[in-house]
C-alpha cells in the first residue's frame, strides 16, 4: 500500500495543514486566542469541530478493528454519541453561560473552588488515556502505509499533532476541523459504496464473504447484549454530555444560540455515520490478521488504486482531528488553574503575565509526551479510550447533569462524589481488563464488573443528594 503517489498526497495535505497552523499562530496574539479563539466562532465552525473531534482514530480505527468481535453492533459507539449530544441540546444554553475556558469553570461556578480544584486534577489525568488511544490508532495507521515499528509510527505521529496544535491553538483547530470533517465523511461514504458494490458483484479478491455470513450481527449478538449497551451508554454516551472536549467547542461558540444549533447539527451527521461504521466493522470480519488497521486493509480490498490516497488522507484526518482538541482542552485545563476568575475579562496567567502564550504550549508540549509514554505501553485503541472514559464518567457526568439542571450540593460532598465514582469505575475497568484480576469478576455471578459500573454512577449520585443545598447556601 505503500507508494510514492500516496506519500506525495500525504505530504501535501500535511503542508496544508501546516500553512493553516503557521497563519492561525499569527492570529493568536493572547491567552483567550488560545483557549477559545475568542469566544466568536460561527456555528458551521463548532459543528465542524465537533464532528471531527468525534470522530477520532478511537471512533473509526478502533470500532472497525473491533468488528471481529461486535460486528454490526460497532455502530453503537457512534449512535451512543448521538444519543449524548442529543441530550446536551436542553443543556446548552446553561452550559455555556456557566463556562468560560472549560469543564473545571463550569464545575467552579456551579459548586466552588474545592471540587474545580479535584476536576482539575482527574480529568486531564483520564484524557492523557483517551489522547494515547489517537496515538494508538494513528501508529497503527502510519503502519498501514509505511514499513516503520509500532514504537517509530508512534513517536512521528505524536511529534506531528503535538507541534501542530501548540502552534495554533484553537485557531488552528477550528480552522481546519471543517475540512477535516467534510474529507473524513466522504471518505466513509466512498469506501462504504464500493464495500456494497463488491459484495454484490461477487468482488473483491481472498473471498470476502457476504455480509452477514460472518459477522456478529447488528444490534445485539452474543459479544454484545443490551446490558453492554446500557453499560456503554453510561460510560461512553455520556461523555458526549458531559465530556471535557464536547465543552471546549461550546465554549469557543459565539452565543448560546450557536452552540445549541452546532450541537444539533453534530448530532444529525452522527447518526449515518454511525451506520457505515457498523457496515465496514461488519464487512471487514473475514480480513484475517491484518497488517496495521483493519480499514485499510478493507481499502487495499475495494478500492481502484486512484483512490487509496483519499483514504489514507481521510485517516489522517480522523487522528489529527480528534488528537489536537483532545490535547487541546486537556491542556486548557490544567492552565486554567492559573487563570484570574474575572469573568468580565481573559486574563493571562498570574503566575507568568509576561509569558502566558509559552507556558500553555509548554504544557501542550509536556501533555502529549505523557499521553505518547501511554501509548507505548498500551496497544489496544478501544480497551483504553474505555478505560479512561470509564473513569472519566463515573467521576463526572452526574455532578455535571446535577448542576446543569439546577440543583447544588456542598462542595465536600462533590469532591468526594466524583473521587469515589472515579475510583470505583477503575476497580470495575481493572477487573475487566487485567489478567490478574479477572479471577475476581467473576464473583456475583459473573456481574460484578458491571455491578461496579453502575453503582460508581449510583454512588456518586447518593453522595451529591447527600449533600444538596440551595445556590444561595452555596454562595454564602
């Protein structure tokens, strides 16, 4: 697959990608340029955002090499995300008038500093997770097209979005996520079309069975029932709720009006694309041991020469578009700590006024070596976006709803809901996923994992309800 063609398209992309970031770091002139591209983004750029953030290497490479297990029913992870975004849409106009940078400003203004200060400090810790599964995903990519180590793919991918989103900041990003958008949804389109045509043409080559011979079928099979549905929807629809990275392209919106109407917009696209997603996870069941990704593997299977490139491009895009606003808002959040609280300005950092610009892409920099040092050790993209977003949502998404819808609770109360769901979610994503443990899932029946799950949403509401309060209590 590897040829000179697709490295000179490659390489071209990257350039274009490249001028964008170099005129985008002449407009960031200021901290809030960074973080929010000022607060004035058009609702075609959030929902462009939006989309391509979503679909990340995790959301496509991950859900298509998972098919040999969930077949059909991969699609699941992207109509989940629907599912999320949709019920975000009655939430929007308080999310984004309770937010300033991020997530942790939000929680600020609902319940106080104590439980900011605790947000702060896990959810970067669970996104570093989450920025590794894109760095994953892209090495395996990069292994598709070129004869490189795992170790080697990894380490260029994560060099290329690490400078590329400490160049632009979110200018970059927003700037170039409607492209990457529009190319990753008709790449799909593309590869899925000529997937159809093949199998009814008795096409391609090795004998790629018919659809539906092999694969486990859509919506529910033996690999995946509807308790994993639920548990899924707890762990990762919920994200697309309450998530950190679904926040910041809120919060770079113009007005409340426009990020309601990108969330909406967001949430439509999703849903067809959720449905190639299960297609092509589906057709690619009889690829055996495939080198790299198994979407290439499909492309290298249906696809006229002429259009490997677009593919190859198309892949690029969905890491580069989901790694830059993951690192991006993890990032933003951890500089946040240093940020005035004056929510009539943007101020620069206290601790460095002079430098403020340095300081957040040196903690871009520092962030997404962390989250390649993951990568390293971990190799499985769909077991590790779970794991952190598992934890990411048991500590969460509950004290987030709680607070969207009105209601507050004393802020000991929240600091401990969302370190004990957190906490109790990794002991359940531990039991799952270590050899060592899994003796002990076994335990009430061969539930206990998903008993763990749900009580680490249960808990953390138990401890909220525990501690309600009024606003004007909280304030005093």
């Amino acid at each position: 697959m590897y040829s000179t063609p697709m490295t000179a398209v490659l390489l071209a992309y990257l350039a274009v990608l490249a001028v964008i970031a170099f005129k985008s770091t002449r407009s960031v002139k200021e901290i809030a340029d960074f973080f929010v591209a000022k607060k004035g983004a058009s609702s075609r750029a959030v929902s462009g955002s939006l989309v391509a953030s979503i679909l990340g290497g995790s959301a496509i490479i991950g859900a298509v090499d998972a098919g040999p297990r969930l077949g059909g029913a991969a699609a699941w992870f992207m109509l989940t995300g629907a599912l999320g975004l949709l019920a975000l849409i009655p939430l929007s106009k308080q999310a984004y008038t309770l937010g300033k940078y991020s997530l942790p400003d939000l929680i600020e203004n609902m319940y106080g500093k104590g439980p900011r200060a605790v947000a702060a400090i896990v959810i970067p810790l669970a996104w570093t997770g989450i920025i590794a599964a894109q760095i994953i995903a892209a090495a395996k990519l990069l292994q598709s097209f070129a004869p490189v180590s795992y170790e080697s793919a990894a380490a260029i991918v994560a060099a290329v979005f690490i400078l590329y989103t400490m160049a632009g900041g979110q200018h970059s990003i927003l700037r170039t996520d409607f492209l990457q958008a529009v190319i990753i949804v008709v790449g799909l389109a593309v590869l899925a079309v000529f997937c159809l045509a093949s199998t009814r043409s008795g096409i391609p080559a090795q004998n790629i069975a018919q659809i539906g011979e092999q694969a486990p079928a859509f919506p529910f099979n033996a690999n995946f029932s509807p308790i994993d549905l639920l548990l899924l929807l707890l762990t990762y629809g919920t994200t697309f709720t309450a998530g950190p990275d679904i926040f910041s392209r809120l919060f770079c919106a113009k007005d409340a009006r426009t990020a309601k109407k990108s969330i909406s917009i967001a949430a439509t696209v999703l849903v067809p694309v959720a449905i190639v997603i299960g297609y092509l996870a589906a057709f690619g069941v009889s690829i055996e041991n495939p080198q790299g990704a198994r979407i290439t593997a499909i492309a290298q299977q249906v696809l006229p020469p002429p259009l490997i490139p677009l593919i190859a491009v198309m892949l690029l895009s969905v890491v580069l578009s989901s790694a830059d606003t993951l690192l991006l808002s993890s990032s933003v959040i951890i500089c946040s700590q240093f940020i005035a609280r004056d929510e009539s300005t943007i101020a620069p950092p206290k601790f460095l006024d002079h430098h403020p610009l340095f300081t957040a892409r040196s903690i871009t920099t520092v962030n997404g070596v962390v989250a390649l040092f993951v990568a390293l050790h971990f190799t499985d993209i769909i077991s590790t976006l779970l794991l952190a977003l598992a934890v990411y949502a048991g500590a969460f998404t509950v004290p987030v709803l709680w607070g969207l819808f009105g209601l507050r609770s004393k802020p000991g109360f929240v600091a401990a809901a969302i370190i004990a769901g957190g906490a109790i979610a990794l002991v359940a994503k531990l039991l799952e996923n270590t050899e060592s443990l899994q003796a002990l899932s076994l335990l009430a029946g061969g539930h206990l994992v998903d008993i763990l799950t749900v009580a680490a949403f249960a808990v953390n509401g138990l401890l909220l309800a525990l501690g309600k309060t009024s606003t004007n209590q909280l304030k005093k």
